[in-house]
C-alpha cells in the first residue's frame, strides 16, 4: 500500500503546546488558593496575616509545577 | 518591524570580551541600578535624626515595610532580628533591577538574565539551611525536614526523596526561574506592544493607524502592570525566603 500524504502541514516547537497544558492545573490550584483565602479572611479579618503567609506558602508549591512546565518547554 | 525574540537578552558585548567580566547593555544596567539605589538609601540616612526629615521618613517607611510586613510578621519579632538586613538588601535589590525594566532610557531589567535570580536563590537557600542547622544542628535539620513528624513509617521511603527534592532543590529552583520569567516575559510583551505601535504609525496607512493608538494603550496600560509586578515580584522572593526560613527553625 502507497504511503498516504499528509492532510495538515504543522510546523514548530511542540513544547510549547507542552507548556500551554501545564499551566492549567497551577492556574486552577493557585485559583483556589486565593478564593479560599479570601473567603476566610472575610469570614476573620484578624488572621488575615497568618493565612496570607499560609497563602504564598501553597503558592510557592502549586506554581513549581508551572515553572517547570516552561523551563521543560525551554530546555527541549 | 523589531520583532522580540530571545536574542534580546544577548546584546552584544562593549567591553573585557571572553572573560568572565564582560559588559554588555545589561550588565551596564544593573551597575546604573545598583549605583541608584545605593546613592537613594545613603543620602536619606546621612545625618540621621531622631525626629526625621521627610527624606529620612520616605526612607524610615520604605524599610519598615520590609521589616514589619515581611520579616516580623513570617519570622515573629524575636526570631525576625538576625535576618532583616538580608531581606531588606533583597527586597530593594529586586526591586531596583526589575524598576529598570520600565524606566525609558534603560528598558531593560537585569533580573530578567538568569544571574541575577539565581544569585539571589542561592543566597536564600544558605539562609535558610544555615537558620535550620543553627535551629537544629545538622543531622537534626535534616531530620527534620526530611522525615516529618506525624506520619506513619512505612511512608518515609517515598515521603523522604519527595522532601528531599522539593526543598534542597525546587525551592531555590523555583524562586529563581518565578522572577526570570516573570520579568523576561513582561520585557518581550512591552517590546512587542510599542514596537507594533510604532510600525502602525510610521510604515502603514489609512486604518490600520487607528489600531496603532489601540497598540500604544495596551503598552501604557501593560507599563503600569509592570512596575506593580515589579514591586509584587520583590515581595514574593523577599517573603518567601522569609518563610522558608522560618519554616527550616521550626521543630516539626
């Protein structure tokens, strides 16, 4: 059997569709992150510093998972 | 039509070519912004007073904010004393370097090489392990971060290279390329907005001129997103080496 001919022509870098799809599960996580905090901080304005903190911490940990994701789509 | 690609952050070289001190635009910049902020902090604290002039009251502000906000409140006002000229030094760094990056002339901010960034990880990661071997001693800080407290023992053997890689090598990992990213990529979306305006005003006619004043508000209003992702930048590294090490003192 002949070889087939190709019906799309797509050219470039497949990483960057590699990186498009890892910023969807940070984007979603570090969403939730905020909302959360900013309905107990409504709920408790007194500790709003202590939940901040404890916002950038989960910050820092659900957007390595995105930094990853471009330095990934760089290095390849 | 200047087209933003990766090969802006390369110039070339203007002086000591092929050594490890060689100078281009951007090295000048960050020696202009080191120079700035130097000269800023020693003019408001020449001839301190106990009442304090309006110079030495934008200053006093401007370091409070570090000290009180980042520091005191992560670290607690006892523990926070040993470690708030580091992070105050940290926080205006990263804010000078990144400031350049909107200002006209320059257009360009040194955190946006890895260098900078990376220097600046590696300097948290020796302040939070040295906090966390004074708070614990060696063997205990590695015990400590390693092997939490409050998990059955069997989880250890995937729990221990999960701690392990997440915070010896993610943390100063991610603090670096967050603030590379983050400026890199507001520095090719500016240069792409006003050098779109600029060809739709000079080398187009007709309609396509209307687009060019659409162009030359999303980079005025892109430029005042900067400067705050500038500062926000500075305080998300600057806190986040505070909590990291408050989090290596503490006994898990």
């Amino acid at each position: 059997m002949t070889e087939g001919s190709p019906l799309v022509n797509i050219v470039g870098n497949i990483a960057t569709i590699g990186y498009g799809l890892a910023t969807l599960g940070p984007g979603i996580g570090i969403g939730l992150l905020v909302a959360k905090t900013q309905e107990s901080v409504a709920r408790q304005p007194e500790v709003a510093g202590q939940l901040r903190i404890n916002m950038f911490i989960g910050m820092a940990l659900v957007e390595a998972l995105g930094l990853i994701g471009l330095v990934a789509g760089l290095l390849f | 039509m200047h087209i933003p690609s990766i090969a802006e952050f390369f110039p070339p070289v203007i002086a000591f070519e092929g050594t490890i001190f060689e100078i281009n635009r951007i090295t000048l910049v960050r020696l202009v912004s080191a120079l700035a902020v130097s000269l800023l902090f020693w003019a408001a604290a020449r001839r301190a007073q106990l009442v304090p002039g309006r110079a030495q009251n934008v200053a006093e502000m401007a370091l409070d904010f570090v000290r009180v906000n980042i520091a005191e409140e992560v670290l607690g006002e006892r523990r926070a004393r040993p470690h708030v000229p580091l992070l105050t030094v940290m926080f205006f760094a990263i804010v000078a370097m990144n400031i350049t990056g909107v200002v006209p002339l320059l257009n360009m901010a040194s955190t946006s090489v890895v260098t900078v960034p990376l220097l600046l990880a590696v300097v948290a990661w020796i302040a939070f392990v040295v906090a966390g071997i004074k708070a614990h001693g060696a063997i205990g800080f590695v015990r400590a971060s390693l092997f939490p407290s409050g998990v059955p023992w069997p989880i250890y053997i995937i729990l221990a290279p999960i701690e392990l890689i997440s915070t010896f090598i993610l943390r100063p990992a991610t603090l670096t390329v967050r603030l590379m990213a983050n400026m890199l990529a507001g520095h090719l979306l500016l240069v792409m907005f006003f050098s779109m305006t600029s060809y739709l005003f000079v080398e187009t006619s007709g309609l396509m001129k209307g687009l060019g004043v659409l162009t030359f508000g999303a980079a005025f209003a892109f430029t005042l997103f900067e400067i705050f992702v500038a500062v926000l930048q500075a305080y998300i590294f600057t806190l986040l080496t505070a909590v990291y090490i408050s989090l290596a003192q503490e006994a898990h």
